[in-house]
C-alpha cells in the first residue's frame, strides 16, 4: 500500500488505464503540463493540449468515443460545463437510448469543482445536482486518494459518459495554484485526510456503491466529496456532547446509492444531508425523496448553498456547509 496524494493517485489510475488500452487518451486545456507525467509517458499522440473551447474539444471527445476512443477529457472547471452543455445533455448521454444500444459513449469528463478560495460564484460551484438529473450520465465524487484512483479506474471502463469531479481542496496542483503567491497569507481550509491517504494494490471502486465512514447510532451524517470530511469533523464535536454520528460517503451521486441511504437513515432515525452544491432541486432533496418513497421515519434537515457564492473569503465561509453548519444542524433534530 502506498501514501500517495489525491490527484496522484487519479493520475496514477488514468497511467494505469493507458498502459493497458491504447483506445485511452487524454486531452482538454492545458493538458500536456497538467498531465506532463504522462505525456513524457504516452506522447503527444495520446496526451493533448486544446483550445480554450470547451465545446470544441468535448464535442470531439463525444465523436471520439463513439468512434471506439475512450477518452478523458478536461474541462479545467465545471462552472464552464455550461459551455459544452449540448454535447453532455444532448449527445454523450442520450445516444445509447436513441440508437437502442447500438451505440455507446464511453468518456470521462474529468472536471475539478468546489470552492473555499475566494473565486466567488462562477469559478466555485459543483454542479453535481444538475449532472446527476440527466438520464444516462453516471456523476462520481471521490473523497479519498484510494477512491480517487479507484473511482478513475471504474470511469474509464465504464460503457458509457461519466463526469469525475474532483474537489480543489483535495487536489495540491489546484492548492499550489489557487492558494499561492499573492494569497499565501490566507487560510485555506484543507482536509488532511482527503488530500493524502493510502492506496492499495490499483483496482476499480464499484460506481453507485456508498461507503460508511464511521458508525454511530443516533444521527446519520450524509454527503460527497470535501463534504464527507466536513462531517467527519462535526462527528469529532459532536462526540464531546455525547452524539454519535454515523458518516456516509456516498462518492456517486449518479446513480445514487439508496439502499446506503435507506440503511442509516432507518439505523438512526435521523439524518442530515449535507452538499456543497445548490439546496434547491439538488442532492439534499434527491435524498429526502428517496426516504420519503422508501416510507422511512426519520428526522431530517439538511446543510447546502443557499445562495450565489460570494467572492469575500469571510461571506463565502458563511454560505459554504461547514463544520459549525453541521453540527447546528445535528443540535436542532436532537431537540
């Protein structure tokens, strides 16, 4: 088992990937030196760098894969999905209903979200809520360095379109750039446990399977991503008062793992569902529903973005689920 951080074990993952099938190839902005390990690996043929038109490129990453490339491709930031909308909503993950099964595409859209560093609204958001209402795409949020590569691995092999979103706090190249230079007197709140970890033996983590993080009987804890490590923290707290948390990593929102929810749900009798991305028509209510339909009394309250992100460090942390959020939250249901 090897300690490794975040974004080099998805790099890791992704090498793995193109050394065993060739059909693999990477491109997007900037590539070939955000990837320049596996240029100096693969070449330019199969590491490549694109315009600033993310319409261009995935638009060409969807043709490629239907012609029998397995492509990953880059947008540097999922706010500018909605650049290159059509060819997700309209074309990756509509072709294989259109044609029958006659025709899949097989890409990863590989995209980094989140936000915690004063970028404000349009170069913070996550976007998972909005991926994941669209039929036929498959919507992954790792949390770890070993889920990281596991959940790259599983992307690459999958038949047809993923979007793999990693968090910029778990990501040192994105630390490197976003929080360096003129910012280096500011505060960045990483989590240690998401950006370096252990990975084991390279394999691939089973998509729509959540993953329980810590046990606990009297409020269940739920979310993706930076989110997990948030409630992780709230969990510390709240144990000084004598509330255990059950913690659930759910690392796909799409498809979503139900029966994970149902479990702690139903275990605890009470749940807060946490999400960096927009509380209305997003996870969080996805996640109320899936309780309400599967007829599970529990308590339940939830912590996401209320409004735009703002660019002022000090009103950003107020808006983001943070840990102060969370265990407010648990607090109120245990009243």
């Amino acid at each position: 088992m090897t300690v490794m951080t975040f974004a080099d074990a998805i790099d890791e993952a992704l090498a793995s990937a193109m050394a065993r099938d060739d059909r693999v190839v990477t491109f997007g902005e900037d590539v070939r030196l955000l990837r320049r390990n596996l240029l100096a690996r693969f070449g330019p043929s199969r590491v490549m760098d694109t315009p600033i038109s993310e319409s261009a490129f995935l638009g060409a990453a969807v043709g490629a894969a239907m012609a029998g490339l397995r492509p990953v491709v880059e947008i540097m930031l999922v706010d500018f999905v909605g650049v290159a909308f059509d060819a997700l909503l309209n074309h990756a993950a509509k072709v294989e209903a259109f044609s029958g099964g006659q025709w899949r595409c097989p890409v990863v859209v590989r995209t980094s979200c989140g936000a915690g560093f004063g970028d404000g609204g349009q170069h913070g958001q996550t976007l998972w809520g909005m991926l994941s209402g669209i039929p036929g795409l498959t919507v992954v949020v790792p949390s770890t360095p070993a889920d990281g590569a596991g959940l790259m691995l599983a992307a690459i092999d999958h038949d047809g379109p993923v979007v793999f979103m990693e968090h910029k706090l778990l990501a040192d190249y994105w630390l490197d750039y976003l929080g360096g230079a003129s910012r280096s007197g500011l505060d960045f709140d990483v989590p240690a446990a998401g950006a370096v970890g252990e990975v084991p033996d390279l394999a691939p983590t089973a998509l729509g399977e959540a993953v329980i993080r810590r046990r606990g009987g009297d409020v269940a804890l739920v979310g993706v991503g930076v989110g997990v490590h948030r409630a992780l923290q709230a969990a510390e707290v709240l144990a000084d008062e004598d509330i255990n948390c059950t913690v659930l990593d759910l690392r796909t929102v799409a498809p979503l793992d139900r029966a994970a929810v149902v479990e702690v749900a139903s275990g605890t009798g009470r749940m807060v569902a946490i999400d960096e991305d927009y509380i209305r028509a997003g996870l969080t209510g996805e996640i109320a529903a899936v309780l309400a339909e599967e007829g599970v009394t529990a308590k339940f309250t939830r912590v996401a973005v209320e409004s735009t992100i703002p660019f002022a460090r000090h009103l950003e942390r107020d808006v983001l689920p943070n840990v102060g959020r969370i265990v407010d939250a648990v607090r109120q249901l245990k009243l």
